[in-house]
C-alpha cells in the first residue's frame, strides 16, 4: 500500500495543484473583471458560461477536450505520462501531458470562484469605505485592487477547503479519462480488484486531505483579514 501511495501521490498533487492555480487565477480574474461592472456583456457572458460548466460533468468535459485538442487540431495528447515512443518522463512530456487534465480540472473548479470574486468584489464597491476611496480621489486601479478586490476576496477563501473534496472528485474522473498515474487511479483499480486495505488508506489520505485543506481555508482567512485573530 505505500508503495503504491508513494508512487503516484506526487503525480496527483501535481495534477491538484496546477487545476487549483488555473481556477483561482482564471476565477479571480473574470470575477473581478465582471464583478467591476455587473449586467454588462462580459458579466452575462461569463456568468452563463460558469453556470453551463458548473452543470457539466467532468468526464464529458474531459472527452470533449480530447476529442477537439487531440483529434481535432492535434495539438496536445490525449493522456498518459509520456509520450507512445518513449519510456522516458522528461519534464518536458510531462508538461504537454499535463496541460488538458489540469484545463479540465481547473475548469470544473472555477465557476465556484468566479461567482464567489464577482459577487464579493460588486457588493465591496457599493461599500462606504470604497466610496470614501474614491471621493478621495484614488484610482480606479488603487480602489479596484486595494480596496474592493481585498474585501471581495474574503468569501472566496473560505472555498479553499470545501473545495477539497470537489477536486478529489473531479480528480477521480478526469484521472481516469486521461490515463493519469495518480491516486484516483489507483482508487478505481483498488475498487475494481476490491483490495480493501489500498481503499481503506486511500480514505484515510482523502480526509486529511480535506482536513488540511480547512486548516489552509482558515489560516489564509485570518491572514487576509485582520479582524480575525489567532488568538485561543
């Protein structure tokens, strides 16, 4: 069971973390950018578009990635590690294999975001303490990034950790679509072949996987705002 745990943990982190950063990123972005002016065409357009993908399975999205990245325009593989003709993981192969799971994976994660940066950074700007900025005479760029974009950011950190669990989901399927060698595959094999031991440490790592992921929620919480204290 650990040599199996220790042999594909670290191509799922990788995997978890790369979706992570695309969903946050993209997700902060479009938020902030639809969230400055709500009702507007990038607000409606983007907004529709999060609620389709929220509704979206992750194993559909996975195929249709595949079917148009890699056998459409044939640009990018459609799974494994490495490439057919070599046995060999170079940094480079990994990174081109890399690309469509994590897109896929990041994509599930980032209307949840997105909706969460868009509503938190329009409430902030009716806020007395950004009028206040701007009646100051700040810039727009100032009392969008350091004023609205900090307040709104607060709610969408809490997501952190109970997105967790979704990831490890999400995770399950696109690992297996895309011939990823990490621990979800592992978990469908263990299923398959029902070795309990391997599911029963599996479970084991995903609950402290969602048990870390809370304790991050809470420590970047308290970090970004400073109402909140440490103190016992």
């Amino acid at each position: 069971v650990a040599d199996v745990i220790t042999e594909r943990l670290g191509w799922s982190v990788l995997l978890a973390a790369t979706a992570f950063a695309v969903a946050i990123a993209l997700g902060t972005l479009l938020g902030v950018l639809a969230g400055r002016r709500r009702g507007g065409l990038l607000d409606r357009t983007v907004s529709s578009l999060a609620y389709t993908l929220e509704a979206a399975p992750a194993f559909w999205l996975g195929l249709l990635a595949i079917w148009f990245f890699s056998l459409e325009l044939g640009v990018l593989p459609a799974g494994g590690l490495t490439d057919t003709a070599s046995d060999t993981v170079t940094p480079d192969q990994v990174a081109r294999h890399l690309v469509l799971p994590a897109l896929v994976l990041g994509l599930t994660q980032l209307p949840w975001f997105f909706l969460y940066v868009r509503q938190g950074v329009g409430d902030a700007l009716d806020e007395d303490p950004v009028r206040g900025a701007r009646a100051r005479g700040l810039a727009e760029r100032t009392v969008l990034t350091g004023h609205a974009l900090r307040s709104g950011m607060l709610p969408m950190l809490t997501l952190i950790g109970s997105r967790v669990p979704e990831i490890i989901t999400g995770a399950l399927l696109v690992e297996t679509v895309f011939s990823w060698p990490g621990i979800a595959a592992a978990t469908v094999q263990a299923a398959t072949a029902v070795d309990f031991p391997l599911l029963a440490a599996l479970t084991v790592l995903a609950t402290a996987a969602v048990l870390l992921g809370n304790l991050l929620s809470d420590l970047l919480y308290g970090l970004a705002d400073p109402r909140v204290g440490f103190d016992g």
